[in-house]
C-alpha cells in the first residue's frame, strides 16, 4: 500500500501543472460547501465557435438546472431529489445531447441512457437505449427504487416506466431539425471531416449533491454519440464508468468518449483512490482525467464532490459546460478551459 502511495504521489507531482488550469476548487473545505455541481457536457468547445447569443443560452440553463437543484435542497430535499431536479431540467432542454435535443442513431432516432446513485446506501439505478421516456432520470431513479434491478434496457425499461406512471412521448419529441442536419452531414462526410459536429460527438449532462443531512448522490444522461450503430450504450447508465457516489469518498458523473470511462470504470476509480490511496477529491479526479484516461488516449471530463463540500471539476478536452452553487446560493458557472 505504501508504494502505491508513493506511485500515486509521483504522478500527481507530474500532473500539478497541467491541471491547476482546469480544476475548479471550492473555497476551504472549513469555511463553505458546495452543495451542487452540474455539467453539460465536454467536447470541442471554444470561444471562437460560440456566439454571444448562444454562450447566454447554455449558460441560462445551467443556471435554471442550478437554481433547481438548489432550491430543492434550501427545502430539506435529499441530494438524490436535487440531483434529478437539476438533469430534468438540462434534459428538457434542447441545448443538450440529453432528452429533447439528444444526437440521433444512424437510423435517425433518439436512444437515451441515465443512470443514479445514492451515496449513503450504495443504491443505484439505470436504463439504456429508451425512446419514449420523456426524463430517463426520473426511470433510473425508479429502477432504484422501484425494482429489484440496477439496470433495465430498451423495450423492457419502457414497458417498466409505464407500470409506473411515467410521462411517455413519441420519439420525435427528441429529434430537433439541427440534430438531423447534423447526422446528414456526418453521413455525408465523415466525423472526422466536420469539425463542428465534434462538440457532439459525445456528451452528457450530469449532476452531484450533497445534502443538508449529509449524504452525496449523482446522476447522469445522455443520448450517447451521433451516429451510433448496433444498440451502442456507452458509459453514462454504467455503474462505475460515468456514474457513482459513496458517502466514504465523493459522488461523480463523468461525460466523454464512454468506451473509455467504461474500460477505466473512471468514477468508481476516483473514489478508490480517495478511499484506499488518501487522494482529495481534485487529486483523484485529476489523476484519472490527465492520468489515466489521457494515457489511454480518450477526451472527456467529471464532476466530483466529495463529502465535505469540495468540488472538482476536470477535464483535458477545449471544454466543458459546468457549474456549481455553494451553501449560501453562489453560483458559478463556467463553459472554456481557462
């Protein structure tokens, strides 16, 4: 274990240069908390490709997904009741690739995954590849707790969201005009061939809490990559890829290239290096982005918080649309590397 530490030290060492310009901190963990953090999502995302017009936009949902998420908890809501207020509204937002607004399948259609957990009991809930699930948040929240599984699919998840109650949508509530032109363009050229349509070749939205009585949650959504084929689900509905929480160490939702996260169980990484290598949260979240997700060649980026209120948000991509709100109702918000 000693050498391990010793190991881990070292690359943190080589690593503090590179991340101090994309690492947000809280202030001291003894003087405030940060009770909420979401992210929109990490990508190509600079300043030369955004309007003014736009940038407002992203960051007025941020700010509505904050504010709702917040306000859940000034009210004694638990961290899971503001994780899920705070995704529903990016989800319903059509700035995201998340619920309306999510990239489309090859064949053109919307195929979303979300995933939850609970910090305090290790509960956790997930769904992949639904189509007529208007908040797949709100259905992972019901497989946690609502049913016997950690994770339901497809036709079988959606049945379950009608048993209980859910609000159902046709598939084309999804499917915005832009995300057409874009998979026409894809299609017509390439990925690699249109550099616009890099910002959403793969994002998420996501959102970590921790609560008034102390417990820590997180959650995820997306709708995957543009594009995909044959059933892809990537990391967000994965347990320990792009999704996890654990009173003992910290809650994460990660966004990115998920073939990567998965491989790497990312989240689940950076809770086992604050609980077994004694990392803080900025130390074992920079580890895993610049370390060893960068080493193996995937772009992406997470939210962390630990249990005593401090963030981290890392990523090694141009950006990442992010933001948090502290115990006294300050929010930041922030979309560039710098």
């Amino acid at each position: 274990m000693q050498a391990f530490k010793l190991l881990i030290t070292g690359m943190l060492l080589l690593l503090t240069a590179e991340t101090a310009s994309n690492v947000s901190y809280a202030t001291p963990a003894d003087t405030a908390r940060v009770v909420l953090v979401v992210h929109g999502g990490a990508g190509t995302i600079t300043r030369d490709r955004m309007t003014p017009e736009r940038e407002q936009q992203y960051r007025a949902a941020l700010r509505e997904a904050l504010e709702a998420g917040y306000r859940v908890l000034q009210e004694g809501g638990t961290s899971l009741d503001a994780v899920v207020a705070a995704i529903r509204i990016l989800e319903d937002s059509p700035l995201f690739n998340a619920g309306r607004g999510a990239v489309l399948t090859s064949e053109g259609t919307a195929e979303l995954d979300a995933s939850i957990m609970d910090g305090r009991t290790l509960q956790a809930g997930a769904v992949a590849g639904v189509k007529t699930v208007k908040n797949p948040i709100l259905l992972a929240r019901r497989v946690m707790e609502a049913s016997p599984h950690v994770m339901l699919i497809g036709r079988g998840a959606e049945t379950f969201a009608q048993e209980q109650g859910l609000e159902l949508v046709p598939n084309e509530y999804f499917v915005l005009p832009e995300r057409r032109e874009q998979l026409r363009r894809m299609k017509e050229r390439g990925m690699g061939a249109v550099p616009e349509l890099q910002e959403h070749a793969y994002g998420t939205v996501g959102a970590v809490a921790l609560d008034r009585y102390g417990n820590l949650a997180a959650g995820t959504s997306t709708g995957g990559i543009m594009g995909k084929r044959f059933g892809r689900v990537g990391d967000s509905p994965i347990i320990g890829a792009g999704t996890y929480a654990d009173n003992a160490a910290c809650a994460i939702s990660a966004t990115g290239q998920g073939e990567y996260f998965i491989r790497a169980a990312i989240a689940h990484e950076i809770v086992a290096l604050m609980k077994y290598a004694g990392l803080t949260v900025e130390q074992a979240a920079a580890a895993a982005i610049h370390g060893t997700l960068t080493r193996m060649g995937g772009t992406g980026g997470v939210i962390a918080l630990d249990r005593n209120g401090r963030a981290a948000m890392v990523f090694n991509t141009e950006g990442m649309y992010r933001g948090y709100v502290d115990e006294h109702g300050h929010i930041t918000i922030q979309i560039y590397r710098d």
